[in-house]
C-alpha cells in the first residue's frame, strides 16, 4: 500500500465557536435545567442518578442502584506514575487499587451574603478584647480581586465605588459551573427572570455587554433601567446587590427570617440555598425564578483535502478484487516464493445492455480513507457513507473533517 | 500574562512521559438485558430493526435521551456447519453473512486459499477445533473505552429450564488470559478464551473490539433453549428456524450476568520548570510597585520577594498553549531556586 503525503494546502485548521444555550427554573427548592422533565427509573428514583437540575458529568450510570443493578465505578492501580484518584494515600502501597464513585454531578448554587464582608470574631481571653477573625463569607473576599480588576469595564463591579461599598452591602451570589458554559459566558446573553405567583415582576439583562444587569422589565416596573448586579463572564458568577422591591407584598425568601418584598438580593431562593418551605415558609412556594445564558464553545476543526488522483488508487486489496479461482503462487520452493504476476482483475464495470458483458476498465470503489502520521502509525479512518466509485481517468478530492 | 523572558526547556532533561492505566467496572446484570423495562421479549430497553439482522441493549428505554447504548447481539453460523441447508431454515444467507462477517472483521483470512477464517476454541488459529455456531455480544465504545481488561471477564448464563433459566448458570470466565499473556493477536486484536467452571472452551473476547464469541456448546444439551406457544426447541433448531431476533431473545432471557473491566490509557507529558535564584524574584503585577516603589522592599538594599501562581507554557512561535495554576502561591527570592512539576494528561 502506497501512503501519500498531504501538501501545504491541503490541510486547514479553523475554529468553530458554538454558542450553547442553558436555561435553570427554580421553585419549591427544584431546579429544573433545560425544562427537562423528571425521569423515574425502574432501580433508583432518578434515571440519571443526580438531582434535578444537576448535569452528570459521565452520564453511564443511567437508572443504577446498590445491590440489584450496581454502579460502574473508576479504579486503577497505585503506580509509580503519580496518577491518583480522589481519596488516594500517599502510605498506600504500590499496587493498591484507588477507586473512585460515579456519577459525578454539577449544578448552580445560589448563596445569600446578608452582609458580605463581615467577619467572625473571637474574644482574647488574657485581655477579653474582641477581635475580627475569618470572613463569614469568603467566597466574597475571594472575589473581591477579580471584581476590582473588572473596574475598568464598569464602575458597578468595584467593590469600593461611587455606587457603594459591596462589603457593606446584601449580596445574592449565584455561582454557575463551567460545565454549563465552557470558556466564558456569551456578553450579551443572560437573562434572570422574577415571578411571583406566577407573574413576571422583573427582568435583568445585560444589554451593554460590559456585564452591567440592568432591570428591563416589564415596562413600568420599580427600578426599570436600574443595575441590580454585574455578570463575571470568565469565572461564571453572577451577584446581585438591587434591594428594591420588586413587589408591595411580602413573602417567606429567606431561611430563619420573617417576611420580605420580593427583590433581587432574593433572586433564586431555592438553589442549593436552604430555602424551602421548611426554613422560610409556606409562602416561598409564591416565588419562582429563572436563569438562562449562552455559553462560549471553541471547537478546533481540521480539515484534510485527500486527493485520489487520475492513474493513482487504482487497485483495491479486497480478495474478490481478483477473478476467483487463481492461483496466487506461481512457483515456490525452498529458494523461491514467485506470485502469479498474470492473475486477471474481476471485471465489474457496468453495461449498459441486459446479458452483455461490458469491456473491461479499470476501477475501484473507495470506501475509506486512512490518516497516518509521519510515523506511519495509522492514527485515523475517515469511512464513506456510500463507496465512491473512482474510474482510471478521474480526479477525486475527500474532505475529511475532524472536530478536536 | 505579561511575560517579558521565557525559560527554554530542554527536551533532554526537562520533559518526560508517563502512562496510566484507569479502569472501570462495568456490571450489566441480567436485570436490565430483560424483563426490567415491559414484558419479555418486547421491553423498551430493546430496539429491534426491519432488516433483523442485531438486537440492540439500551440501559433504559432508548427513547429517552438518558439511555445508553450497552451492546448489540446477533448470531451466525459457517457455511460449512451442519446447521446449514437444514430444513426449514430461516434468514440462512443472512445467519452466514453475519458470521463471516465477524470472523472476516476480527481474524482476516487464511493463507493462501483466501477464505475466511473461522473462529476457533483456542488459541492457535491453526483451522483445528472450529467454533462454527456463535452468538456475538458486541458492547459498546462507551462501556470498553480503549479496550476490555484481559482476565476480567465473567459471563453467567442460565442453563435451566425455560421457565427457570437460572436454577442451574455457567459462568464463563477468561480465566487464562492476563496483561502477559494468554491470549492471541490477530486482524481484530487480542482475544482470550472464555472457559466454563469445567474447563471447556466455550468463547472467546475480543479485547481491543469489544466483542465476545459464545459458542453454542454452552447450551447443546438443553431441550428447550427456547420455548414459544408452538413448543420447545433447542439451540439448534434456534439457529435454523428462529429469526436472528428470535435467536437473540432466547439468549438475553438466559444471560444472568456480564462483568468486565474496561480500561483507559491516560498519557501524561510532564515538564519540569526550573526557576532559578536569581530570576523571577520580581513581578510584573501591577499591585507590585506602589508609587514606583516595589512595595516588599523598604530600602534599596533588601531583597526583592515575588510569589509565583501562574506557570505559562508557550510554543517556539511564544503563543501561549497552556497555564498550569499553583494551589497556593509560592515565594521566591533569590535565596531559593525551585522546579515546578507541571503535569499535563491528555
């Protein structure tokens, strides 16, 4: 088998950007994702084994249980490598098995900062002075860089600005995994939605792009064009910091706490948030939120031009494409193998007449075409929906694609 | 990432290579091959086709975008099996296609003659001791990864009665095959022998393919391997007169329980990145001067401290390719060289 080699043009590398959509609505503690529906299963009380409005990350453990239909699990071997497994002990011995668990899952979590920047104390017991220790909230403090960095974009991600000061300030942090948007979030497409008893009673966007949530609905609302938080594209964190009321009634949004008017800060209770009925209230059941964005996809494409030219790829090395019934060994003995160099190519070109045979012509059906490295270490196989037929006098270019 | 110099590695000394093997364990119980999902032989889990040729094994109801694709089963038989031109015979040319198909797929052919070889209940492929009846159990990609783990396969039929398939099993093992040995390479890969606990050869698995070979010999004495409103018949008279679906019913309502490892090559490429004393004791982070003033330094004499987070590895054109985060960031003066092990699996 020849291999030919692909010249300077005919290999072109492009990148697909995919924008891929993800929407969450949360009620009664549930989230649903991507209004998928609850699906039972015969062995466990979901089919995909994770929460509502989780995502799992293998998806092979569908309607799995102990004991009757277990779970697949990972595992390996303690080896010289340095690979490990979550739980792996740097006191195992060579040639332990690490195992892991499946399903590994994911989902958006809403966390409620009543006052971000606070701090714990402690009381010096030789001098009974109180003393600020550990932040109450430190996914606030871990932030606070990368909110001051995005400054420069708007004024409202500060921390510290002519808007206020974040650390004094109520934050409603909703924090999205980057299963659900790859690179970054799409500028441009988020959207946080407010019902209460099933109305619409707010809308952010962030129309400019630079982040800002803006309330842009319904028209006529309290606080209609206001900012009511800023978007972290990159790091997939979206707070919130608008306490207007949204409504004149009062509803239960927050564990342990009495009744509040439905505002931003309160966006999302229920998401992995210890709001339920339970904590805050039978009237959290009023309350319904929704979050939809487009995550930011680079998909490397690589396009191959193989060309099959006239006069080449000319014989094929399936057995039938020789007449049946030769014979392939000339000659052989202890000195010599000689094949039989006059062994007849079956003749399949087409007539166009009923019981004529038409006159021999040379051609072959491709049906695949292999990708080799330098190496010549066979690395891929492109295979044709339907053989293409490629007589001696043709030219034939395969586009191969191949999506990274 | 300002970078204003970049530290050249060293093929020779500062790169290497590793590979891991990371496996899973796979248990299909016969739970959810039938009867799990509707009534037998017509459960949800089951997908059928109009050409009748395989029978696709889904781990839930294949409408529903949860369902995984597990294996497929089929049947067939060599031309030159007593079974064929027998009597009554149904899809024959289909039922030999499919075998010639598998053993053309997984073992080529013959030397000189150019015929197909036939699989064979050992492991010399010397065209002795024909396996000429096969039910094929084709699993997944998604199941086997790169490939089955040799000696990790167990297969448990039931050889009861019909009505009570598992009042008595056979568990085919590959007992003898393992990483260095026991097995054959061939066109499809590596294959093993499965035996029953009596030590008979009664299949084979196919590693790398994903694919196992069950003879019929597993279930030769049985009368009623199958048995349906019109009477009870045997394996046999399954390969003749049943459909390929019919053949594939009879064998899923006797499969208690299929288990193997599968297993992932993981490679890893690991650069070692040395920083020497007396470079990177500065940083280009803006918080760094403070008034034009490195703040770490209160006289011009001390030294100066810098914390490392971030190591960026870049092409020979410097495009940036990778960024390797430290979990805490590390100081560095020019008291202190350090190398930075940054790991990367693909």
């Amino acid at each position: 088998m020849s291999l030919k080699k692909f010249g300077e043009n005919d290999i072109i590398l492009n990148t697909m950007r995919t924008y891929p959509k993800s929407e969450f609505f949360i009620f009664d503690s549930n989230i649903y994702y991507n209004d998928k529906p609850s699906q039972s299963g015969a062995f466990s009380a979901q089919a995909d084994n994770v929460p509502s409005g989780h995502i799992s990350l293998h998806e092979i453990n569908t309607d799995r249980a102990d004991g009757t239909n277990p779970f697949i699990y990972p595992f390996t071997y303690k080896q010289s490598s340095g690979f490990a497994l979550s739980g792996s002990k740097t006191t195992d011995a060579y040639g332990t098995v690490i195992s892991g668990s499946y399903p590994l899952s994911a989902s958006i979590t809403r966390e409620f900062m009543a006052t971000a920047g606070q701090r714990n104390t402690a009381t010096n017991p030789d001098t009974g002075l109180t003393f600020q220790t550990t932040p109450v909230y430190p996914h606030f403090y871990a932030l606070k860089n990368r909110l001051n960095f995005y400054g420069a974009i708007s004024e409202h991600y500060k921390v510290s600005s002519s808007y206020g000061d974040k650390a004094n300030q109520t934050i409603n942090l909703t924090s999205i995994p980057s299963i659900f948007y790859g690179q970054k979030i799409n500028p441009g497409s988020v959207r946080l939605d407010w019902y209460f008893t099933g109305s619409l009673i707010g809308t952010l966007e962030d129309t400019k792009q630079n982040g800002e949530l803006i309330q842009t609905g319904p028209v006529g609302s309290t606080g209609s064009g206001s900012v009511a938080g800023v978007v972290l594209y990159n790091e997939g964190f979206i707070l919130l910091t608008g306490s207007w009321a949204l409504s004149s009634q009062t509803i239960s949004l927050e564990a342990g706490a009495g009744p509040k008017n439905p505002s931003w800060i309160y966006w999302g209770a229920g998401a992995h948030d210890n709001v339920s009925t339970s904590t805050a209230g039978a009237s959290y059941l009023t309350a319904s939120s929704r979050l939809s964005f487009e995550g930011t996809n680079d998909i490397q494409v690589m396009t191959m031009f193989a060309h099959a030219r006239r006069g080449e790829v000319n014989y094929s090395n399936n057995p039938t494409y020789i007449e049946y019934n030769q014979s392939l060994v000339e000659q052989t003995s202890s000195q010599i193998y000689l094949e039989n160099n006059s062994r007849r190519i079956y003749n399949f070109a087409s007539s166009s007449y009923t019981d004529y045979s038409a006159s021999f012509e040379r051609q072959v059906y491709v049906s695949r075409v292999a990708i080799y490295d330098d190496k010549q270490n066979l690395i891929g196989v492109a295979t044709l929906s339907n053989p293409v037929r490629k007589k001696e006098d043709e030219d034939l270019t395969f586009k191969l694609k191949l999506d990274i | 990432m300002a970078v204003t110099n970049y530290e050249i590695l060293d093929l020779t000394q500062d790169v290497t290579t590793t590979r891991t093997l990371l496996h899973e364990s796979i248990p299909l119980t016969g739970t959810i091959i039938s009867g799990t999902y509707g009534t037998f032989p017509s459960e949800d889990n089951i997908k059928n086709y109009t050409h009748g040729q395989f029978q696709s094994v889904y781990d839930y109801p294949y409408l529903s975008s949860s369902a995984n694709h597990i294996f497929d089963i089929s049947i067939g038989y060599d031309e030159a099996s007593p079974l064929s031109g027998s009597p009554g015979v149904t899809l024959e040319a289909k039922k030999i296609n499919m075998y010639n198909q598998f053993s053309q797929v997984l073992l080529g052919y013959t030397g000189s003659t150019n015929t197909v070889r036939k699989f064979e209940l050992d492991l010399t492929l010397d065209e002795v001791g024909a396996m000429q009846e096969s039910f094929f159990l084709n699993f997944s990609r998604l199941i086997t990864k790169d490939q089955i783990k040799k000696g990790s396969v167990s297969i448990t039929l039931g050889t009861g009665s019909w009505a009570t398939p598992f009042a008595g099993t056979k568990v085919l093992t590959d007992v003898s095959a393992s990483d260095t040995g026991g097995t054959t390479n061939t066109f499809g890969g590596d294959y093993g022998l499965l035996y029953s606990s009596d030590n008979v050869v009664r299949g084979l698995v196919f590693y790398q393919a994903g694919i196992a070979v069950l003879s019929t010999s597993s279930f030769d004495v049985m009368t009623d391997f199958l048995s349906e409103s019109a009477g009870t018949k045997s394996v046999a008279q399954v390969f003749v007169s049943s459909s390929i679906t019919g053949a594939c019913d009879a064998l899923r309502h006797r499969v208690q329980n299929i288990s193997f490892n599968n297993t992932t090559e993981i490679n890893s490429t690991i650069y070692f990145c040395r920083v020497p004393h007396n470079k990177y004791n500065h940083s280009s982070n803006p918080t760094y001067l403070s008034a034009s003033t490195i703040r770490v330094k209160n006289v011009a004499t001390d030294t100066p401290v810098a914390y490392i987070t971030t190591i960026g590895l870049y092409s020979s054109q410097n495009e940036l390719l990778a960024v390797a985060k430290l979990s805490e960031p590390l100081r560095k003066d020019p008291t202190n060289e350090i190398t930075l092990r940054v790991r990367l699996d693909y």
